[in-house]
C-alpha cells in the first residue's frame, strides 16, 4: 500500500515539476489566445486547483480504478492502455523469447570453450550486441531488410490491407491463430520478427556475458567434476548441473530485460510505427498529456514489481534451498 502509494507520490511530482503548459500544448494556437478557452480547459482536467488538491482527487479516482482522461484523444487512460500495451507485449515476448534462447544457448557454448576461439568470438559479439544503440540497429535492419532485400515488411503490425483479427486478447498473431486466421497469423508474424529481433540483439550479448559468467562459476564444482567422474555424458553434466545452479543469476537478468523492453522500447517503436505503449508514452510526452502520464508511469511501476516478484518465486522453483530457506 505504502510502495503504491510512493509510486504515485514520485510519477505525480515529477509530471508536474516538468516545464510547459499542457494547455499550450494540447490547443491549438488560436484556442490558445482565447482565455476562456484556456480557462475551460484547466477547469476540465483540475489544472486550476492547488497541486495538493489534484493529488488527492487523483488518489481517489486510482481507488476507484479511474486513471483519468487523456488531453490528446479526451479517451480515458485505462481504454489507451488497454489498447497499446498488448502490442507491445506482443513484440516482447518475442524479443525475450529470442534473446533466453541464443543468449543463454551462447554463454553455455562459450562457457565450456572457455578461452577458446568460439569463446574469443561469442565474446567479441556479445559486446558488440550491448555496445550498438538500439535505434542504429533498428534502422539499420529496416534498410538492409525491408528497403533493400524487401524479405519482411516495415512499418506496421499488419498491412493495410489486411484487418485486424477478432479481438480476444490484443495480440495479433494469437487472436488470428484463435479465430483460424492462418493468413492474418502470417501477415502479423512477419511484422513483428524484425522489431522483435532488434529489440532482442542487446539482450542477446547481455544474455550471453552474463550466462557465461555464472556457468563458470558453477563448472568448476566438485560435484561437477563427480558427475564428469561418474561417467555422465557432457550435455547431462551441463543441463541437469550446471545450468541449473546457474539459472538463479540468469533468470533475474532475463526478468530486468523483459521488464526493459516492455517499457522502454520506444525508440524502436517509433521507427517501426509500432502502436504500443512506448509510442502511446512518447506522444503523451510530446503534448505533456499529463493523465497518459502518468498512466504509463504507474505501468512502468507494476511492471517492474511483478516481474521481480515473478524472479523472486521462480528462484525457489530452482532451488528448494531458497524455498525452504
């Protein structure tokens, strides 16, 4: 309650300490020179009341499930929301999906090829992986693959042409697959490989750095060196023991990766005009919609707390000895 209530404290100051007038933003210049159009508008959105009052009425509409209205589209928040937050999980389930299968895959390869050319060379990646801006790669990949080859589409989660499937979750390509849309499904699927695959190149060399590491650390166990005496076949050793005592240091990287690019890919979402919640919070920047706002700020928050929560259970999956710890 307390952690809830911080958030909103934090996410409210904040929007408001930001320079600008939302009325100047969100009018137009003649709207703007019309006092009374001025006045009617922060009346509208309890821009004329004294910043603690507007606090408290935004406690009371988030009690009541109310995260107010947005002053670019005069919809409410948790509609927009609703709206562009399954686009952008649908593009992150991809890119996570990705990134735990070729970066973990990778940082095991290396691990076990420890100063060994494949190893010298899974790093040299990696680093190149984490070092290259996300937005370069992300116009890099549309040039080379959509204007230069045209093997996938640019812009978009469908062509114009095609209609959107009959909404059951938000996510495209499940909704096509549900309604028995093969069609729709492929034409979705193509749209989010390329955005998916430059939002996961970073979290594929993060991902490989960091299952490197922790398989190292693990490898040299006594217990893996009774396994190897025993008998056991390599990959055994390296599936069932090693891993798996390396796995708590990878999943919490694999958590903060999923939580950054379900909040923060708005660069990227923005050059492949993908509508979700990176782009919905760019524009409410833009034109200091401060209800959409603040809206995405506490989506950011509940993120990040139930994705490490979800890290926090899954350690004692792993391990009975944290669970019974």
């Amino acid at each position: 309650m307390l952690l809830g209530v911080g958030i909103t404290f934090v996410a409210f100051c904040l929007t408001n300490i930001v320079p600008g007038d939302p009325a100047a933003a969100n009018l137009g210049q003649r709207a703007i020179e019309d006092p009374a159009a001025v006045a009617a508008f922060r009346h509208h959105y309890g821009l004329d009341k004294p910043l603690p009052e507007q606090y408290g009425i935004y406690l009371w509409h988030i009690v009541h499930g109310d995260l107010g209205q947005s002053e670019q589209n005069h919809d409410a928040v948790t509609h927009d929301l609703g709206q562009f937050i399954p686009a952008t999980a649908e593009l992150a389930l991809l890119s996570i999906f990705v990134a735990v299968v070729v970066g973990v895959g990778l940082g095991v390869i290396a691990a076990v090829r420890r100063n060994k050319l494949t190893d010298h060379v899974l790093r040299v990646v990696s680093l190149g992986g984490v070092s290259m801006p996300t937005f370069w790669i992300a116009l890099v990949g549309l040039y080379v693959f959509f204007f230069r080859l045209n093997w996938l589409p640019g812009t978009g989660r469908l062509d114009p042409v095609v209609s959107p499937p009959p909404h059951l979750t938000g996510l495209f390509t499940v909704d096509a697959l549900a309604a028995g849309q093969w069609s729709t499904f492929w034409n979705a699927f193509q749209h989010l490989v390329l955005p998916s695959l430059v939002l996961a190149a970073s979290n594929i060399g993060l991902l490989t750095r960091y299952t490197r590491s922790a398989v190292l650390e693990v490898i040299s166990n006594d217990y893996v060196r009774s396994a190897r005496a025993k008998g056991m076949p390599g990959h055994t050793v390296i599936l069932r023991h090693v891993l798996r005592a390396a796995l708590p240091t990878v999943i919490t990287v694999i958590g903060l990766a999923f939580a950054n690019v379900m909040t923060g890919a708005v660069l990227v979402e923005n050059i492949f005009s993908w509508p979700g919640i990176g782009q919905y919070a760019y524009r409410s920047a833009t034109t200091l919609d401060l209800p959409a706002i603040m809206g995405v700020s506490l989506f950011v928050a509940v993120v990040y707390i139930t994705v490490n929560f979800i890290v926090d259970v899954l350690y004692g999956v792993i391990d009975p000895r944290i669970r019974l710890a």
